[in-house]
C-alpha cells in the first residue's frame, strides 16, 4: 500500500517520529527495565511478564504537555528502583484499543499490573516523591536498600499496634532493633508495645537504659510522658474512693481530676476526657484552666488520630466556642 493510498500514512510517520523523540528524552530503555510496547505485544510485555515482577504501563501520546513532564521522571525513578518493577509504555495514538479497554480517558496514565492484571494507577504528572511512593507500594522496598526496609518494618508495626496486634507489633520492632539497636522509633514502638500489654515497669527500664541523645527523640519523651502519667494514677489511689466522693459531692474537681488521671492509666480515655470536661463546663478557673491542660496532656500522649483524641477535641471545642 502507499502512502498516498493508505489514510493513516501521514499520521503513523509524525507519531513515528514524535515516539522516537519521546524515547530519545526518556531513554532508560538501555537499561532492560523500559520498553515500548503495541497492542500485539502487551499480553508478553505486560501480562506475562507481570506474573514474574510488577509492571507500570505509562499510556501517552506524542502532542501531550504533562506526559513529556511524568515521563523523564517515571523513567529515572524506574531505572533507580533496581529491577523491581518494569516500564512498558504504550503510545495511544497507534495503539488505542488496549487503553479503550481498561478505559483510559485521561493521559498520562499509569496502571501497575501484577499476577496478569492491573492492580493500581495514578493519573497526572505527580512528583518524583509520589512515584517512589507508588512504586514502593507495588512492589515493596528496595531489598539492598537497609534504611527503606527499616522504615517499611516501623510503617508495618506502627500499623499493627493501632490494630491491637501487640505481639505481632513487638516482633517486628524488635526485628528493627536487631538491625539498628539505638532506632529511636523501634524503642518507642517496643516501650509503647510493653504499655499496652499493662507491663509499663519493663517500659520504665527500657527507657532508663537508653543513652542521654536519645531522650530528645520526640517519640520516646512521649512514651515517658505515658509512664509518668501512669506513676501518677498509681500514687493517687483507689478510683472506687473517689467515684463515691464525686456521688456525694459531684463538683468535687480535686477528685474528679484525680479519677480522670487513674482511668487514663486504665485505657478509658473517654471516660477520663469526660470528667475533664465535666471540670471545665462546671469551673474554668479551678486550678488555673488545668482540666483543659490536663486533657491536652492526654490528647498529646494519646495521638492526635486515636478515636478518644478525635472525639474530646470535638467536646472541647464545643465548651471553648459555644
């Protein structure tokens, strides 16, 4: 067929054209890692070979501005990432049935294939920041890289202890500190492991026996600030004295603050964040505002995310706004 008989003749040499400048700008394809990739060949490029590593698909096309800005980048990041995930780009231009069946509608796209199907994507030209991220989440972390697996480790048992899984957090902290025995956060994380199990003597000495430069860590002050706090309920007393007080005389702040203090160290932080409340509904002056610092404390040790903190500041806005 010739060009002059055949309609798509001038526009598949300016695509052919505009595909080879494209790869010339990018070209990490040297590297084994990037390929093009047309509609004949992506169940090889892309199916199979995602049953062996994960595979990006970037589907672009030769007049798009944010494509020419995602691609220098997704290809760096790809050729930094150490074989642990592949790029296949597909040119939608000359190949738009594949990109119309997973229904592509916006370029530049990127979809991570894996066990032979697509499993994540992103749309845009996102940061450099974004796409590590993207990639360490298909793919998992670069294995020779120790700082990324620690840090995938803590993510993992940061996660584990907010779901209760306390041995299973412990595990892995520990696991860290093996790698790096003076990891501030795997300390704290193991301290806060040993607070939820009720065991906050073995905490205490944990923290005791930490060199001084590790006391500034933010995380393990805040762990201390959870053994103080549970110190002080210890001293304070029998929390069943104190709740026959408060239904003898309910505006007993003293003791109602006191009862706070113990039921924190108990873990009812609801209740505790209530008398508190209780306090600062009834009398702002007592004690120079120190039910509301109080219940900042506690907020502070609890973590601004944890459904007690959530639902206190809720209540203390509504007293200090109302």
């Amino acid at each position: 067929m010739s060009d002059t008989n055949n309609p798509y003749g001038g526009s598949y040499g300016g695509q052919m054209t505009a595909s080879a400048h494209h790869n010339g700008e990018l070209n990490g394809a040297a590297s084994g890692h990037i390929k093009d990739t047309t509609t004949a060949g992506f169940s090889k490029d892309v199916l199979e070979e995602s049953r062996r590593q994960p595979v990006l698909v970037d589907f672009w096309a030769p007049w798009c501005g944010p494509c020419k800005q995602l691609t220098p980048v997704l290809e760096k990041v790809i050729n930094e990432a150490n074989g642990r995930v592949k790029l296949v780009k597909m040119n939608i231009d000359d190949h738009p049935s594949i990109p119309g069946q997973l229904g592509i509608q916006s370029i530049p796209a990127i979809v991570a294939f894996a066990d032979g199907r697509p499993v994540d994507g992103f749309m845009g030209a996102v940061p450099e920041s974004q796409i590590r991220q993207f990639i360490d989440k298909i793919a998992g972390p670069d294995a020779g890289d120790p700082k990324a697996e620690i840090e995938a480790a803590l993510s993992e048992a940061k996660q584990l202890l907010a779901d209760g899984d306390f041995n299973g957090a412990a595990q892995l902290f520990g696991a860290v500190m093996q790698a790096d025995p003076e990891n501030p956060a795997a300390i704290a994380g193991i301290a806060e492991c040993m607070i939820a199990a009720g065991q906050y003597e073995r905490a205490s000495e944990l923290l005791s026996s930490l060199p001084a430069e590790l006391n500034d860590d933010a995380g393990i002050q805040l762990v201390s600030k959870k053994i103080a706090q549970y110190e002080e309920a210890r001293k304070i007393g029998d929390p069943v004295a104190l709740e026959r007080d408060l239904a003898q005389n309910p505006d007993h702040h003293e003791a109602r603050v006191k009862l706070a203090k113990v039921l924190n160290a108990q873990g009812r932080r609801d209740e505790a964040a209530d008398h508190l409340l209780y306090v600062m509904r009834k009398d702002r002056t007592f004690d120079d505002d120190g039910a509301r610092r109080q219940l900042l404390e506690f907020f502070e040790s609890w973590g601004f995310k944890d459904p007690a903190s959530i639902a206190g500041r809720r209540k203390l806005s509504a007293i200090l706004f109302s």
